[in-house]
C-alpha cells in the first residue's frame, strides 16, 4: 500500500491490476472505517481510500471548507493518480460528495454505489443541529457529542465494534470534525440531477439506520423509475437488522452486494 498527499489529502493506494475503486467515508469517520472492504477487493480492484480534508490523516489549513471543496479534493485524487473513469462507493457524507460529483463531471465514473446517504439539501432543522454541534465541540463537548452519535451509527449492542467505531472517530481532531459539519452545511439537491445520469448505480440502505433512513434512497430509485429510461441501469439493495455503518457491522453481505453490483456492469459491458 501507498500512502500519498494529495493538496493535503492522505490517500491509500492499495495497487493491483484491476480497474480502480475508489471508497469514501462518512462522517465522523476516516478512511479506516473501509478496512473490511480493502482487503475483500483488494484481489481484483485497484482499491483507493483516502481521509476527507481535516479528518483522519489529511490536513487543512484552517478547517473550514465546502462541500465543493471535498468534491473537487476526489477529482484531483482522480487526476494525481490518473485513474481515468473509476468505480466509487461512499457512505452517507461520502455519498453526498459522490452523488455530486457524478452530477457535475459523470464521464469520471464507471459506476457508483451510494450507502445510507440522501440527495435533498438540508433543512433547517437540521442546519440548526449542525450549528449547535459546532458549538457544542468549540466548548469543550466533544465526548458528549460523540457519545451521543456512536448508537446510531450501529444498530446492534456491539461492544467490539463500538469500541472500534470510537477509536476511528478519536484519530479526528475537532477542527476537522467542525470542519465537516460546516462542508455538510453546504450540500445542494442533486435529486434532479442524479435522475439524468448514465452512470450504473447501487442504492444500498439500511432498515435499521436512524441517522439516513431508506426513504430517502427510495426517492432515487422512485426517479428512476419515473424517468423511464431503458439504458439506465440502477439497483436497490436493503440490509436487515443494520445500522448507518452497514459494511462495518455486516461485511460480508456488504461486500457480495457490492461485488454483485460490480460483477452486473462487467456482464453487460461483456454483451455491448
């Protein structure tokens, strides 16, 4: 594995000769939330993980950044590593910045499976609840933020993976995580926009995620649905019994899901 800096990103090149597949992950996580999926890929991908500005090992100057920002950081990870067209998947916040991305430059994507993650801005209600967590962690609350989050981001009583869950999220400094909350801030609706893609793409939910329930995954696929369009290839998948975090609490149905997905573009290129 390489590890490279990419205008401050840290990015993990794990090689290999297959086409590249890129991970992107959610919020308050790094890119080792993605552990499971690097070494069950690794074999017949060129897997690419990479920490968001301000998180994990990436740096920023000041931490204060859009969602724009995050979105051109893939794009020039893209460039650095001249990847060409790639698969990508990203949970939630990893989505969001995905969904936008293959809104605004779809010719960079292969395919693109989105997990537990919406395309509707948010509301106001929840503009609020960002700024209240920034504040809540500028004064000294971070814990009892976190403590909060960590039981939504799973819906079993794991003591094992909370545990790791909480040491991901501790390798976050409170800029960056502050950071994060502000680019979350930031997002448009590409619900419009994702309707006109060509792009192959997996809608993957959770029945149990409190955080990004299925619904709005559903107002996706609905669209696709509504739009009719014969040539467009797009799947819905939904895990039982999961949380927000469903490839690190079920991998193994995670990670056939994803290799189905994966294995279904390759048939029809196969036939074209």
């Amino acid at each position: 594995m390489k590890e490279i800096k990419v205008l401050g990103v840290s990015v993990n090149d794990y090689g290999g000769r297959g086409e590249p597949l890129v991970f992107v992950h959610s919020f308050p996580m790094n890119s080792g939330m993605w552990d499971r999926q690097v070494g069950y890929f690794r074999d017949k991908f060129r897997v690419i993980t990479y920490d968001l500005r301000g998180m994990g090992k990436s740096s920023d100057k000041d931490n204060v950044f859009t969602m724009e920002k995050l979105v051109n950081d893939f794009f020039h990870i893209i460039n650095n590593l001249k990847l060409g067209k790639v698969h990508a998947c990203g949970l939630s916040m990893g989505g969001y910045i995905l969904m936008r991305s293959a809104v605004k430059d779809p010719e960079r994507f292969l395919s693109l499976a989105v997990v537990n993650t919406k395309s509707e801005k948010d509301d106001d209600e929840t503009l609020l609840k960002r700024s209240n967590a920034v504040i809540k962690i500028k004064s000294g609350g971070r814990d009892t933020y976190i403590d909060k989050l960590i039981p939504g981001l799973s819906s079993s009583e794991n003591e094992e993976l909370e545990k790791e869950i909480r040491n991901i999220i501790n390798h976050n400094s409170d800029e960056g995580i502050c950071g994060s909350l502000l680019a979350l801030s930031t997002r448009t609706n590409t619900l419009e926009g994702m309707t006109g893609l060509k792009v192959p793409v997996l809608l993957m939910s959770s029945t149990d995620d409190k955080i990004t329930p299925a619904r709005n995954l559903n107002l996706i696929f609905d669209k696709f649905a509504e739009s009719g369009k014969t040539e467009q290839f797009a799947a819905m998948y939904r895990f039982s019994g999961c949380g927000h975090l469903c490839n690190m609490e079920n991998p193994a149905e995670f990670n056939a899901a994803l290799e189905w997905f994966l294995n279904c573009i390759e048939i029809e290129r196969t036939k074209g």
